[in-house]
C-alpha cells in the first residue's frame, strides 16, 4: 500500500531540494557549492531525480540493491549536513529564519531520512557500508582545506572564508584543533552509520 505514495513523496522531496538549492545560489551566487551543505542537497535532488526518472518508466532497478545501498549513502551524507548544523553551526548563524536554511539544513535531510527508512527495503546493506559511505564527507573535508590553504576561492558568507566552516579554520585556531574536530566529526559519522546500519537491520528481521 505504501508504494503508491512513494512517487508522490520523491516528487515533492525534489521540488523541495531544488527550491532549497536555488534559492542558495540566486542569493549568494555559484561560490555556495563550495559549502558541504549546498553540494549534499544537490546530490539529493539528483539522486532524487534519477529515482523519478526510474519511476516513471516503471523500470525495478529504482529499488535494486546496489542502487540502494548507494542511496543509504546519499542519507548519510545529507543527514551530516542536518546534524553538524544544528549542533555546531545554527546558533552562530545571525539570519537563521530564512526559507532555504529550513529547506537545506532540516526539512530535505529528513524528509530524505524517512524516505530510506520507510519506503527502502531493509536488508539490502553490508556491513561495511558505514564505512564506504565516510568516503564523500572525507573527500570533501580534503578539499576545503585544499581551497583554504592553497586556492583559496572566495567563500560567499562565510566568517572564515576562505575556509567554509570554522572548525575548518586552519590559519585561526591551528593543526591540533582543526583536526580534533574533523576526528570528532569523522566518528560520530562512522558511528551514526553503523546506528542506521542497525536499524535497517532489525526492521527488516521485523518484518520478514
């Protein structure tokens, strides 16, 4: 029964994510695909739309294993933008209540969140998936540092520019800091992983 709601849920989760993404870039410009946040919401209203687009050609490799197990990585890597947010960014944001904050930082990395666990299967993943889906949020952490040390292409509304992020601020608060946080960050990620891992697993065991 839950399967026909499923075409209109991913529809609204990209029209969601699209009006997120555009209303970051008309604001602020191109340079925002330089934030984890922008790029991860990007990467779901791609993968989004390459669900709809097998969807609609009622094609079943849009629920096939492997394309699944990819898609717990899209969910982790969207949920990393929810969380690092809330817990380390929202309260030094000063323009909090806007329409694409919500959109990016909260309502599409959830609404994304349910669309795995409610409408995915539950046993597709392997064990070491937790680990292949640390895979972008390292790349893009190598990255940033990368454009702040040696680049350093402007970073639209960012303090720290050219550093996205604060605790990426290498020249500010130093080697030792910068990467104790990414470590912090890097565990709770690989520990979330494992979390969702789980679930998905027990659910399943629930369900057979």
């Amino acid at each position: 029964m839950k399967e026909r709601f499923i075409l209109p849920y991913r529809s609204l989760l990209f029209l969601l994510a699209f009006v997120g993404v555009y209303l970051e870039i008309a604001k602020f410009g191109w340079g925002m695909l330089m934030y984890y946040t922008v790029l991860s919401n990007v990467l779901v209203l791609l993968f989004t739309g390459y669900l709809l687009f097998l969807m609609r050609r009622s094609r079943k490799d849009w629920s096939s294993a492997k394309l699944l197990r990819v898609k717990g990585g899209v969910t982790m890597c969207i949920m990393i933008t929810c969380v690092v947010y809330h817990f380390l960014l929202a309260s030094k944001t000063t323009d909090f209540h806007r329409l694409e904050n919500y959109l990016c930082h909260y309502i599409v990395p959830l609404g994304f969140l349910l669309d795995t666990l409610i409408f995915d299967k539950t046993k597709q993943y392997r064990w070491y998936d937790p680990i292949a889906w640390t895979l972008l949020p390292i790349i893009y952490m190598v990255f940033a540092l990368f454009n702040g040390l040696v680049t350093k292409l402007p970073i639209p509304d960012s303090k720290d520019n050219p550093f996205p992020y604060f605790f990426l601020n290498v020249n500010k608060f130093g080697w030792a800091y910068v990467v104790r946080m990414c470590l912090i960050i890097f565990g709770a990620y690989l520990l979330s992983g494992f979390i969702f891992y789980g679930i998905k697993l027990i659910w399943g065991r629930k369900n057979e």
